[in-house]
C-alpha cells in the first residue's frame, strides 16, 4: 500500500524548517561575530585587544616616481609597500604644488604618506590598532574591499532568511502561535520607541 502523499501544507512546513535549521547552522559564526562586534563597538572605552603602535618612517622614493605633473603611483605603492611592509588598498591620491600624497587603509590599519617633489624624500606616519579595532571596522565594512561587503551581504541575506522562515514556521506552532506573535509585536512597539527616542 502506497504512503498517502503529504499536503502542501505539510511540505512547506518540511521546507521550512530544513531552510531554517541550515541557514541558521551556516550563519552560526556570522552571528556570533556581528553580535559579539555589535558590543564592543557600542563600548569603544573597552580597551582590551585595542593596542596601538604608532610608527613614523622616512625614506626616498627611487627616480622615476614623477614624470613632469604626472604621479607614477602604481609604482610608488608598490615601493613603499616594498620598503616598509605597507599593507590594505592605496587611495586618496594627491598631487600639487610640489608635494604628493597618498594613503593605505585596511580595517584596523592606516598608514598616510607625504612625498616631496621632484626629490622623492617622503614619511610615512602608521597606526596600526589592536584586534578589536579590525573586528570593529570588518563589522562596519570599512576599508576591507570588495570580498568583505560580499560576505556582508550574503550574511545579511542568511539572516533574513532566517528570521522569515522562523517566523513562517510560527504559524504551524498552534498552542504558542497567538502568543509568540504577540511578543512579537510588543518587541517591535520597544524597538521602534527606543528608535525614535534615539533620533
């Protein structure tokens, strides 16, 4: 005798929670993380993991940096990279009267760079911060490229995807439906006052 086939009902309801069960065991870290990253960034007086070291370096940039107005700076990244270890994306460039500059940024990380022209002697002042300075800027997506806001937004999307199908699957709960979805409401009420209270 075949089994009778299931109601939709009933599949949705399968589907459902295998979506919810592994989108939430997928999403586990990124949770934590943005969680965990969401505090400390609420309390940038906690100092653990946040030590800085402030470096100054100075050197000469080899000929050929600068053709007349125009900057080399692929080159002159690439040098300075070479020369002290520079690390994270180099932007902001500049160049006029007589004096070139330039950054690299990645979370955690700055160092600016300021070039004399034509000779090519340049400094270089580094803030390097501590641990929970780079967690703190990965959880904001700044300066961490293109490959980082990807993982953002993918784990956005996994995070909703969570909180819809925990929600969906509310409505096949019948005996704490009702009272879940008022907790539900109630905790929205306090989010949106807290909201407008803070704006």
């Amino acid at each position: 005798m075949k089994p009778r086939p299931r109601t939709l009902k009933a599949r949705t309801n399968a589907t459902l929670r295998w979506l919810h069960i592994y989108t939430s065991m997928i999403s586990l870290l990124v949770v934590l993380f943005f969680s965990l990253t969401g505090i400390t960034l609420n309390h940038p007086d906690w100092t653990f993991g946040s030590m800085e070291a402030r470096r100054e370096l100075s050197g000469t940039l080899p000929r050929g940096w600068i053709q007349g107005e125009s900057v080399d700076w692929l080159t002159v990244a690439e040098d300075l990279r070479a020369a002290h270890n520079l690390r994270g994306r180099a932007q902001d460039t500049r160049f006029d009267a007589g004096e070139a500059s330039l950054s690299f940024r990645a979370p955690g990380y700055s160092a600016d760079v300021l070039i004399e022209a034509p000779s090519g002697k340049y400094s270089v002042n580094v803030d390097a911060q501590g641990f929970v300075a780079v967690m703190n800027d990965l959880h904001r997506g700044r300066d961490a490229g293109s490959a980082w806001a990807w993982v953002i937004d993918v784990s956005g999307l996994f995070l909703t995807l969570i909180s819809v199908t925990g929600l969906a699957l509310l409505f096949y709960l019948r005996k704490i439906r009702v009272k879940a979805l008022l907790v539900m409401v109630g905790g929205a009420v306090v989010v949106i006052a807290l909201m407008r209270l803070a704006t």
